[in-house]
C-alpha cells in the first residue's frame, strides 16, 4: 500500500470537485507552501511539490478516472513530476495569470494579443465638420484570410499547441527558487505552430486588402481631434481580436469663415452712409442641419445661406456684432455658439466732380456741431 497522500486531501477537496474546485485549490495551496514564501523550510518545498503533483494527476481527466480506481498504484511511473523543471514549469500559468489580472477564477488559457491599431486621416468642409456626416473611410490593411478564416493555417487543418511551451507561449527556467520566464522561441511566443500554412496568406491569417469603413463624424467635431472606431483594425495574430481604427479630422479652410472652437467669424462690407445712417444687410451663415448629417452637397447651396444683421446708425471701422446660435454645434449637443460679424467700412477711392461737392457740403453741414462744440469746450477753459 503506498504511503503517499491522498491527492483530494492533499488540495483539501472532495472526491467529487469540479475541475474548477480542484484548480482553486490548486492555486490556494501552491501559493501557501511556495517556497519563495517559505525560504529555508524543507517541509514547505515538500509540500509544494506534493501539491502541484496532484494537481497534475487531478487535473488530467484520464490520470484522475485511473486515481479514483487504483489509487497511486495506477499511476506508476506516470503520475507524477519527472524533475523539479517540471513542478516550475507547470507553475507558470498560475503566476501568469495573476500577475496578468487573471485572479483565481478562470480556466488555464493563453491570452492572446490584440491586433495592431490603424490610423487614417480624413479631410471635412467646415459644413461637414459643423453639423456631422456619415462616411465611407478607405482602409488599405491587412484584413483575415477568408481561406482559413484567420488561423493561418491551411484549410482543413488548423495550428497546434506549441509542444516546447506547452501552449503558454512562454518558457521557464529556475535558478534556485527564481523563476525567469521568457517568450518561446520556437512559436514566437504564440503559444500554437502551424505545420500546413495557408497558401493564400503564407501563414500570416490576414491578406492585404482595400476595405471601406463606415465612420459617423458628430458634429461640432474640429481639427486635430480624433475618433476612434472599435475592432477596424488590423488583425490580430492567428485569429486574435483586432486592434482599433483611430481617424484623424482635418478641416478644410472655409472663405467665407474663420472657425474659434464654436463661434464663426465673418467679415463683411458695409458701405460709409450705411454705417452712418445703418442699415439691414445679409451675411454669410452655414444656415441649418438638412438632417442628413451633412450628406447633401455640404458645399454646394449651403454657401448661399444667408442670415439679416441690423447695422446701427453711426457704426464704427472693425465694430462686431454677435448673431447667436449661427456658430457651430456643440459637441456635447447643447446649443450652437454665435456668428461673430465683423464691419470692414468701404471708403470710395474714386470720386466724380459731384461725389465730391456733396460730400464737401455734407462736411459743411457736420462741422458747425463740431466747431461749436470746440469753442464751447475753448469758452469753459478760459473761464477758469
């Protein structure tokens, strides 16, 4: 009869434990007798390995049907660690996953790396970029193979677990009790090879490929900011999730307009009777969303929309009046900023015998207000 202990006390569960139970005691007991926790305690580093060899026999559905029915006699020769590698070896997807996030709750499992993230840059009117629009982005990446649906493999087969790492991706190696672990040689840290590559993408499970990408740009979106559209990236390796797609705004410059975060500026010219006696005039505005997300010709009717601006008598060179609510949308969908207009007063370079006696005689009639108020002003001060 064989002195060795029960494996199921050993992990301190019942013989009828789930594949889960066994593995959560597993880690609870490895990390209790570790021997980096238990440095110099002989009986500490016995316990660990006694620990982690049943756990290999409990956690192998045929070793353990062979355990449950003859007990370590059944398992002569097989049923244990052949060396202490083995035991540091086997400890590797316990510390993986902790320090990885992992916790204690998850079955054994390699995780895989996401694929690599895109960037495009796209180029907007100032309508597009002020009311938002729909669409289509041209991508030039790699994209999985319809061959062999992303697993590089050829079809019909599909790629192996790495025997040199054991599907972990990762090698171990000790030095005393210090585990020093690093990414496998032989499948480049994979965790899988693949014997019979696809011949459509050489093995790589993603083919070069233009493909289009419906992208929503919201509106009040500006220069320099940048949208970022889940899982329209590049491939991840042999089937991995793919990265992300990360689209760069560039707006183009609009004449009519200069854009400061969500107010518009606009210069207009008035002429000098108008911004002396005022005036209604019409400026330049974007108008309105036409509720298409700015599909319908964005530069086409919109640049004749106009808003009417009220010039007060006496206006004055560089005077600005603010229209609110003609700027551009707020990103957060709370209001529009204003349309700041800003008066450029015309003075006529050229002038005919007639222009010039009226204006002169338009001279003569404002300066007497001017003069009197100057000899008033002259009076006061000689009075004091």
């Amino acid at each position: 009869m064989s002195d060795k202990r029960d494996y199921y006390e050993v992990l301190g569960v019942e013989r009828s434990a789930s594949a889960d139970d066994i593995r959560k005691a597993y880690k609870r007991e490895a990390l209790k007798h570790h021997p980096d926790r238990n440095p110099g305690d002989a009986a500490a580093e016995a316990n660990f390995k006694i620990v982690n060899e049943a756990y290999q026999v409990l956690s192998d559905g045929d070793k353990r049907r062979i355990y449950d029915q003859f007990g370590h006699a059944g398992l002569e020769g097989g049923g244990g660690f052949g060396d202490a590698s083995d035991v540091f070896s086997h400890m590797q997807d316990l510390f993986a996953e902790m320090f990885s996030g992992g916790g204690f709750g998850g079955g054994r499992r390699r995780k895989q790396q996401r694929g690599a993230d895109l960037q495009v840059q796209v180029s907007l009117s100032l309508r597009e970029a002020a009311f938002g629009i729909k669409r289509e982005v041209v991508v030039h990446a790699p994209v999985r193979c319809d061959d062999c649906t992303g697993t590089g493999a050829k079809p019909g087969t599909k790629p192996e677990a790495c025997t040199t790492c054991r599907g972990t991706g990762q090698v171990s190696s000790t030095r005393g009790f210090v585990m020093f672990t690093t990414p496998c040689s032989r499948c480049g840290g994979q965790g899988i090879v693949i014997k019979h590559p696809c011949k459509a993408c050489e093995g790589r499970g993603a083919v070069e490929k233009a493909r289009k990408v419906v992208v929503a740009f919201p509106a009040g979106i500006d220069s320099g900011q940048r949208l970022r559209v889940p899982g329209q990236g590049m491939p991840g390796p042999t089937g991995a999730s793919p990265g992300d797609l990360y689209v760069e705004i560039e707006v183009q410059e609009d004449t009519r307009f200069e854009r400061d975060g969500v107010d518009l500026v606009t210069r207009v010219h008035v002429s000098f009777v108008d911004a002396a006696i005022g005036a209604d005039i019409l400026v330049p505005s974007l108008g309105e969303s036409d509720g298409s997300n700015g599909a319908n010709n964005a530069n086409g009717d919109a640049n004749g929309a106009t808003v009417s601006l009220k010039v007060p008598p006496g206006t004055q060179p560089g005077a600005v009046f603010a229209l609110k609510g003609q700027g551009i949308p707020r990103l957060d969908g709370r209001g529009r900023g204003s349309l700041l207009v800003a008066i450029q007063v015309d003075v006529p370079q050229k002038l005919s015998d007639r222009a010039k006696k009226i204006l002169r005689e338009l001279d003569a009639e404002l300066r007497p207000s001017a003069a009197s108020s100057s000899e008033g002003g002259a009076r006061a001060a000689a009075a004091k």
